[in-house]
C-alpha cells in the first residue's frame, strides 16, 4: 500500500490531494484537451502563462472558502496518476448552494471515476453537515447527468447561463440543467 500525503482522503479506487501550484502542469494538460474543455468552452485551451494566473487566482479564491471545502486532484490509488479533480465548493452561479463538480482526463472517461469521485465529495459533505449539494451542466452534455442520476441526484431546474461563460455561444448553446441532492 503506498504511503499517501496526509490530509489525504481515500475512496475504493482513488485518492484526493487538494490543489496547490504544484499540480500547475497538470491542470494545464487536462484544460488543454478539447474534448475535456468541450462542454466548459467550446474546447478552446489556454496558454501556460493564462493557465497559471488562472490557478493562482483559484488558489487565493479556495482560501476564502470553509477550509475543508475546496478542489481536490484524483488520483489512482493503484499507480498514483492523476486522473482529474472534483471539487466541493461554494456556487458561482447559485449563491448560498455548494457545488460539487468535476473534470477528468478522457482516457478516464466511462469507467466509474467521476462517479466515486462525486459521490467522495457527497459523503464529505455529509460529514459538514452540509444539507443539500448541487451540481450543474450544459443540457447538452449528457454524460455528465448521467452522474448526477447515478449520484442520487434529481432534476432541479433548467436555467440559461450567463453570456461571459463562453461568448461564442449562443443562449441556445447555453441552455443548463441543475440537479440536487438533499442529505
């Protein structure tokens, strides 16, 4: 059994490390999939320099966040990769809620990760004695609801969001489905 960095949580298959700078490169080369970014931007990357400034500003924002919230790098507990990260967190776009959410590598994708990883961050959240956590997607991307259902979670609202999200897109494109989960 590998030693694992302390304050480290532990699910069947994978591992949590909260995010620092020194996973900079890794943020970099998942962002910069654009299958991976497809639902988030259109699937446009950004550059390192935009992509460290980025994580900085993540970083100082995680800060101001209750301590044990935040953004977590999933690892394999077999060979310690990292797979992605899921985070539970304040909402940007519904005050007052807690989102957990998540982004991995597409080598990754159909293999369960997403969902141990989110359902990690509903047990954790169960801990805080948070009472209902959200997640939201593009209406479009259905794999992502798919782990929403398998979560547990239900069908909340559908929404639009905002322009500054990704600007090509239209507010058609935009179209958003909100799922919950009450503890």
């Amino acid at each position: 059994m590998p030693n694992f960095p302390t304050e480290t949580e532990l699910s069947a298959r994978l591992w949590y490390q909260k995010v620092d700078a020194s996973y900079l490169a890794f943020l970099c080369d998942l962002h910069s999939d654009p299958d991976v970014m497809h639902f988030i931007n259109g699937g446009t990357s950004s550059p390192i320099e935009t992509m460290r400034v980025q994580l900085l500003e993540w970083l100082n924002t995680q800060q101001k966040w209750e301590p044990r919230l935040g953004c977590f790098v999933v690892h394999s507990r077999e060979n310690g990769v990292a797979l992605g990260w899921v985070t539970l967190k304040p909402d940007r776009f519904f005050p007052g809620e807690v989102e957990i959410g998540y982004r991995f590598h597409k080598r990754f994708w159909g293999q369960g990760v997403a969902t141990e990883a989110a359902g990690t961050m509903i047990a954790r959240a169960r801990r805080l004695k948070i009472e209902r956590v959200i997640a939201h997607t593009l209406e479009r991307n259905v794999r992502s609801q798919n782990v929403m259902s398998k979560l547990g979670m239900t069908l909340e609202e559908q929404f639009v969001y905002p322009q500054w999200v990704c600007e090509q897109w239209d507010e058609t494109e935009r179209r958003g489905v909100k799922y919950s989960l009450l503890m």
